[in-house]
C-alpha cells in the first residue's frame, strides 16, 4: 500500500535527497509472513494480552457484529409480527361475531318465532346451521331475561346466558371477551327489535379463544420462515461484504501491512524503470527515483501539474490525458523512452493513471524502419477495405490511384485496355485507356486521363505487361528504353522532377487487365526492392476488385441489352386510351421489371404491368417469357382473372423445371396487374396478382386507389383472383406502377402509396407525360435500388355515332334485315365501298348464330381504325376454320370471313360468346 501525496502533512514515498539509510539488519532480513523473528517465537515482554476477539480478523468482527444486529432485528420483528396478527385476529373475531349475530337478529321470523309457543324447536336448528356455515363457535338466541333458546350443546338450553346483556336490552351492541359455558371467548351480543323498536330478545354469536389463537397459529410458522429467509438473506449479505472487505485487506493486521508498506516503499525506489502517478486533475502524485532521473524532475515536482514540469509536449498530454497507451514512444532530452500507461480505477481504485518508463534510446535506429513497416502494413489494409466499393471499374482504378498517393508515391497512372472498361477480356495488343490518374499536384506532363496509350516495346510497362511481373526504374534519367516513348513527354517529365518508377501489371489469374505506374518525385531516394514488393501487393488487391467490377460490367451489359430487346419498343396504335409510360433501371443491376399495352378485339385494350423478384440475366430472363405468355394468352382474348390463373400455372412449371435442374426449390416469385378497358362501356376490368393496387385520377383532379382483390403472387397457387369493375369517366388517368416507386428501405408501402397520392394529385390535370414526369420528379430516389416501371393511360371513349347494334330474332329471315340496316350505317359513315364484304361477313356469322347457337342473338357494328362486326349468340360452341371438301355443301363460310376480313376471332363471356371480324377502313 502506498499513500499518496495531495494532503497536508502526507510525506512522499521518494527520498528527497542523499544517501538512503541503512536499514537495521533485523528489518532487512529475518522476517517471517507474520513478523516473527527467526526463532520462531514471539516475545514474552512488552505486548499487551489479546482478547478473544482480537484473534479474530476485522472481517470476522465485522461480520459477527452485523449477525448479531440481524438477529435482533429478526426477533423484533417476529415478535411485532405475532402480537399484530393476534390483535388482527381479535378483532376480526369481533367484526365476525357482530355481523353474524346481527345477521340472525334481523332475519326474517325471528321476531315471530321469538312468541311462539316453543322458540326453541325452531331456534335451534336455524343458529346451528348458521354457525357452521359462518365459522363462529355458537349462536344464542334468548328472551330478555337471559334464558337460552339455543346452544351448541343442547343440555345448555334453557339455561342463563353467561355474560353481559343490559346495555342489549337498552337496544345496544355489547362485544366482550369472557370465560362461557364453551370456555375462554369473544362474543357479542345484539337486540331483536319488533316493528316498535322494543326489544323482545336477544342473540349472541361468538368465537372462543382456542379459535382466535389457531389462526395466529397457523400463521406463526409463515412469519417464522419469513424471518428464516430474512436471517439467511442478511446473513449472506453481510458474509459477502466480509469476504469483500477480506479480499481488500488480503486477511492481514496493522502489523502485517506496515511491513508491507515498507517493503512497497523498498521495492518502488529500487526498479529500474520508471514509475508516475498522476491524478485524475493532471497533478503529479508520486514519481519513483528512476522517472525522477528519466525525465529530469524538479525536487518539488509531487503535487504539482503535469504541464508545468518543463516535458515536451506530446508527452506532458500522455500523462494529463490518462489515456492508454502501450509502449508508445516519447523522445526527451536525447532519451526515447517507452511509456505504460494505464488507468487506475480499473478494479475499483483511486481515480487517475500510472505510467511506467523504460529507456529505449538502442531502439532509435530501429524505429524508423519499424514506423515505415506499419505504414505499408496500415496501407494494405486500406487498400483491402477501400478499394472496390463498387462495381464500377472507372471508380475502382480511382481507388487504388487515390489511395497510394502520397503515401508511396507521388504520381499513380492506372491503364486498362479498351475491353476491360466494357466488361470484356484483354487483347494485350491493342491500346490502354488511361482510366485514373492521382497527384500531390495536377500539372505533371504525364499522359492526360482518357488518354490512348501504345507502350512501345523498350518501355517498363509494355515490358511488365510482357513478363507479367512488375518492373522497376530507379533513374528515369538515365532509362533509354523509357525515354523511347515519347522523347519530348519523357524530357518534360524530368524536367519537372519526377525520377523514379515502378510498373506493375494488373492481373487476375492468367488475365493481364492493364498496368499501374507509381511515380516518385519528392522523396530524392528512387524506389527499392522493398517497395517494389510493396506496390506488388497493392496492385494484386486491387485486381481483384477491378476484375469483379469487369465482370459485373459484362453482366449488367448482357442483362441490359436482354432486358431491352424484351421490352415494348414503341406502343401499339389504338383509339381507347392516351398512353404515356417510364421505365428506369436500377443502379445496382438489372431487374424483372415489364409492362406492356395489347390492342384486344372489340376496340378494347389491355394493359399490364409486371414485376420478377431479384436482379441480373435470370430475372430479364423470367420477365421475357411472361411478357411473351402474356401475348399468347391476351390473344385469346381471356378475362383478367382466368389469364392470371395460367401465369400462375407458368411460373409454377419455371419453378419446377428449375428446382429439378439445380437440386433446390428457387421460387422466381412474380407479381402482375392485368386491367382491359372497353372505349364503348367506359368500364375497367382488373385483377392482380401480389401486385400494388392502381391508382385513378379522376377528371376533378381526385385521385384513389381502388378496392382491387389482391390475388396471391404468381407461382404460389391454390387460391383462385378476383376481379374489379371500374368505371372510368372519359378523361380518367390509370396509373399503373411497380413497387420500386412506393417501395425503398426509408418507406414501407403504406407511405409510399400515400406519398404517390400526394404526387398525382400535384400532378393535376395535365397529360399522361406530364404526370409521369411530375411523378418521377416527386418519387425517384437518386440511386435506385429497384427497377421503376410506371404506365398512365388517359381514358377515351368511343362516340355513340360510331356504334350500332341490333337485337336479331332467332329466323333466318332476319339475315336480310341485318344486310340492310349494316348497309345504311355504312352508307352514314360513307364506308360504302365495304358493304359488300360486310354483308357477307355478317350474312355468314348471324345465320351460325342462328343454326348454331342460343337466343338472345345481337349484331354491334362499330368504326374506329378498323371496322369492327360483331355477333353475340348465348351458346358457348365456337365455329372452326376448315377445309370443305367438293362434296360438302357446307363450311366454307368461315372460310369466306377468314378471307375478306383482316382478323377475326372468338372470345367468351360470361353469358354466351362473340364471333368477331375486323375490316381496314379505305
């Protein structure tokens, strides 16, 4: 134990001055652990006897002391604890036996019963049943004169009640404990009353004593093990802070640690190294011999302030700050000295630190190299962390240029051929691109960034790209091989100063990417050997990176280029909607996502949009085979629902096919809106699949998001979609979107869809161009991390002078009818050139109808870029295309049709099926 200065009156563990005194021979040597002399006795005089206790450790007492005050406590509160719960217990005695005897007196009949001819045939039975059903000990019933209708023990009726009834004559309550006929009892005794308020008898109820004590009893024993635990408790507590206090004193006496102290005091003056302690202020406490010859200390220097005993600077901070530090290095007064330093409340102590210095002036010469090694050391893990960031490989040149300037050299060029930068492999012998280039300064005459370089063969770099290992060049002045490059260029560049390279090839296995060259300027020593290994190793990190960013060039190219030839290049020609659309790539790769416009038959037109879990060739990939099932399946002019149900059937057959080509169960994971809008109804069907919900802009400028049943993604099957009809106002704006504009790792979809509202509706009544590109500018986040792919349609209606229809009887004579009355609304539309075929079409499609199909049967005509014929009829049989034999004298009508008209088709409803056919307009 030392004591620490700061105190009036503590004296310093250093000698002040001189020689230290010689200590006594008995104090130097001699000296058992317990302060015996080598005889191994104690002396027989001058000791005062010790007491029992004295014997005893301070711990020991303390905690003796401690059991001792526990247990009285423990007693006291046992016996507090007793006494409380007998009185608790009498008076609950009290309350029951009042409550329960005022609750017979006022019973019903009891006033009755009390002038009956024997009170106690019925009394009897009615108390004994009450008193075990309410816990008392009895219930008496008696006349004014104290006579007893009842009692627990029979051969007591009739007899004079024991105890005091006058103040219940006089119509109050009396509770008393008293010796009864059943012993030692509180009872209590209350008034019957008439209707007057006359007393006419009398009812005790009580409990004995034998009761009242059983119940403090019972509870005895809880209180005892209660007290018990407590006991164990403080008896633990107070065992654990003995220990403590036995651990901080070690088991030792006054004695005992004097001795100590003197031996501390012996040992702390006579090491060689250096030891301070500084308070938690910065005010030096105590500094040994040795710190007091190492850093050349005032005499007065304990007590005083760090900062103010004339250190350098660095290491008067050390020791103020109290911060740790290993073997740190400090250069005082021609002495590198290495310093310890570590705080002292680490384990509970005083607050401060301690310091030990060791001279280590034979390590001078080797830490500069030693400095230099963790320089290059701390360089590479940089270089390990702060290269390849991204997967850009312009960006990751720059990283590995930044990098090494001006930690090692002053000037870094990196080269990379042409493919490279494409995501492709090297051709050794075409040109490199100078794709970074880093400086301490911007004017070198070295060849510009983006430059196109051809290294000629006598070179260093053309001869590391040669060789594949890196080259040096110490002297450029004196390297013909290098000034062959360009002999004015290589004149400038030492003109200006720089006199030292080193070429090292960028490789990634066998594949030779390009070449980096570190230039040195300012340092007038040219690279070594050490160095050379040095850029090596750095030039190898970074290959790494740059050959993964040129791979994931090649693929992001790749999957770009699929993804755009899959998706629409120009949108189909149609009359039912104004359409507009974006679509954005996300930075971090390729996605699935696809929409798409299909002119259906009857004018109608279908739009989708698509989404493909994940990113990259597979994802495009997917995405293109939906796009091209969606086609096939649009063709056969499906409704919403059904059309989804076979996507869901097509993604389910990619998973299968993949699960058995990988061994594993990938699931591609889709999601779809299909909606259909009919220009003549003005009604929107749609269905989707795991897909966000559209979002309607209505010609006001309101903008929801309809109720459309969100069907599960597809691929999952098992559940059935469902649609939702949609009427859309002429001048409604649909808005179609994939989760990658209301979706990102800062907003879940709730808010993104609210925070789309908010767009939409800024976007006001503009066109569908404007609105996308108010939306975009509102919602598009500066690096996407998903695809966005948004499509808005604005509704049009097809004019009711460009539709007719007729309701056609189940006759064949009816077949003329229609001929005429197509032939008069063509003639009004001045497409009389066409009635010929349009007469044949229609001639040919009712008179099926008719043989064929079910009533009701309608013919709609209508002009939009095409004309338009359609038959409805309620059967679900479609006619078939086929060759008629010349025998046959049917079945070349449809024949005819497929001829004369441009396309025609079928396509089912819910209540029978139309048989259509298009015509060009002239």
């Amino acid at each position: 134990m030392v004591r620490l200065s700061g105190r009036s009156g503590a004296r310093s563990l250093r000698r002040r001055s001189g020689p230290r005194p010689h200590r006594a021979p008995d104090r130097a040597r001699g000296l058992r652990g317990g302060g015996i002399p080598d005889g191994g006795r104690p002396p027989k005089h001058g000791r005062r006897p010790r007491s029992p206790l004295s014997r005893i450790s301070v711990a020991g007492q303390v905690f003796l002391f401690q059991v001792f005050i526990v247990m009285l406590l423990v007693v006291a509160a046992v016996v507090a604890l007793v006494l409380q719960v007998r009185h608790d217990s009498t008076n609950e005695a009290r309350n029951r036996s009042v409550a329960v005897a005022q609750a017979f007196a006022n019973a019903p009949g009891t006033v009755e019963t009390l002038s009956a001819p024997d009170p106690s045939a019925v009394f009897q039975p009615q108390a004994e049943a009450a008193r075990v059903t309410t816990g008392v000990d009895f219930i008496v019933v008696m006349n004014t004169d104290g006579i007893r209708y009842s009692h627990p023990k029979p051969d007591r009726i009739g007899k004079q009640f024991v105890g005091t009834i006058e103040p219940a004559l006089r119509g109050e309550v009396v509770t008393e404990e008293i010796v009864g006929t059943i012993g030692p009892l509180v009872q209590a005794v209350v008034p019957v009353k008439d209707s007057d308020g006359k007393v006419v008898g009398l009812v005790s109820a009580g409990i004995t004593t034998a009761t009242v004590g059983g119940t403090a009893d019972q509870q005895l024993p809880l209180l005892l093990s209660a007290a018990a635990v407590a006991l164990a408790l403080a008896t633990g507590g107070t065992a654990l802070v003995s220990r403590r206090l036995l651990r901080q004193t070690h088991g030792l006496g006054p004695h005992e640690m004097t001795r100590m102290y003197e031996h501390h005091d012996a040992v702390l003056h006579a090491v060689r190294e250096g030891v301070i302690i500084v308070g938690d202020e910065g005010r030096l406490l105590l500094a040994n011999d040795e710190a007091h010859r190492l850093l050349d200390l005032p005499a007065d220097a304990e007590g005083r302030q760090v900062a103010d005993l004339g250190l350098t600077a660095d290491t008067a901070e050390l020791l103020a700050s109290g911060r740790v530090a290993t073997d740190e290095v400090h250069l005082i007064k021609e002495r590198l000295l290495a310093v310890n330093q570590r705080p002292t409340n680490l384990r509970g102590g005083p607050s401060g630190s301690v310091a030990t210095l060791r001279d280590s002036t034979e390590l001078r010469a080797l830490s500069g190299r030693a400095e230099t090694a963790r320089e290059r050391l701390s360089m590479l893990y940089d270089a390990g962390v702060g290269i390849g960031t991204s997967l850009d490989v312009t960006r990751t040149a720059g990283e590995l240029a930044d990098l090494a300037v001006p930690r090692f050299a002053d000037f870094v060029t990196v080269d990379l051929f042409g493919a490279v930068l494409n995501g492709g492999q090297a051709d050794t012998v075409s040109p490199l691109h100078r794709t970074a280039f880093s400086g301490i300064r911007e004017d070198a005459p070295l060849y510009p960034l983006g430059k196109e370089i051809a290294f000629v063969e006598t070179s260093p770099q053309a001869r590391a790209l040669e060789a594949g290992r890196p080259v040096l060049e110490p002297r450029l002045a004196q390297a013909p091989g290098w000034q062959a490059q360009d002999l004015e260029r290589s004149a400038q560049v030492v003109e200006y100063g720089i006199h030292s390279l080193i070429a090292v090839p960028l490789r990634a296995g066998a594949l030779v990417l390009g070449v980096v060259s570190f230039w040195r300027s300012e340092k007038p020593q040219p690279f070594d050997a050490e160095e050379l290994e040095l850029a090596e190793e750095l030039v190898a990190r970074a290959a790494v990176s740059i050959d993964n960013a040129r791979r994931y060039t090649r693929e992001h190219s790749m999957a770009v280029t699929l993804q755009r030839s899959l998706l629409p290049r120009s949108l189909p020609e149609q009359n039912a909607l104004e359409i507009a659309y974006r679509y954005l790539p996300a930075q971090a790769g390729v996605g699935g996502d696809w929409f798409d416009v299909l002119p259906l038959s009857g004018a109608r037109v279908a739009l989708v949009v698509g989404d493909v879990v994940g990113h990259g060739l597979h994802a495009a990939a997917t995405m293109g085979r939906l796009r091209t099932a969606v086609h096939n399946f649009s063709a056969l002019d499906l409704p919403p629902e059904e059309l989804l149900a076979l996507l869901d059937e097509l993604v389910a057959r990619i998973d299968q096919d993949e699960a058995a080509e990988t061994a594993s169960a990938p699931v591609t994971g889709a999601t779809c809106l299909y909606a259909v809008y009919d220009p003549v109804s003005g009604r929107c069907t749609v269905a989707r699949a795991g897909h966000p919900p559209p979002a309607v802009i209505h010609p006001d400028g309101r903008v929801e998001f309809p109720d459309v049943p969100a069907g599960p993604p597809l691929g999952l099957g098992g559940l059935p979609f469902e649609t939702a009809e949609l009427d859309l106002a002429e001048g409604s704006r649909l808005v179609l979107y994939t989760d990658g504009l209301v979706e990102d790792r800062e907003h879940d979809i709730d808010e993104g869809l609210e925070l789309l509202r908010e767009a939409l509706a800024r976007a006001g009544g503009g066109s569908p161009e404007a609105t996308c590109r108010a939306v975009l500018d509102a919602r598009l986040p500066d690096r996407p991390g998903d695809d966005i792919a948004l499509l808005v349609a604005r509704t049009r209606a097809l004019p009711a002078d460009r539709v007719a229809e007729w309701e056609v009887p189940s006759d064949p004579a009816e077949v003329a009818k229609v001929r005429a009355e197509v032939t008069r609304r063509l003639a009004d539309w001045d497409l009389e050139e066409l009635g010929f075929t349009t007469e044949l079409i229609l001639s040919e499609l009712v008179t099926n109808a008719i043989r064929y199909g079910g009533e009701p049967i309608r013919v709609r005509v209508m002009r939009d870029r095409t004309l338009i014929c359609e038959v409805f009829d309620s059967s679900n049989t479609s006619p078939h295309l086929r060759y008629a034999a010349m025998t046959d004298e049917g079945g070349r009508g449809l024949f005819l049709v497929a001829q004369v008209a441009e396309r025609w088709g079928t396509r089912y409803t819910s209540e029978g099926k139309v048989i259509w056919a298009e015509q060009p307009l002239p």
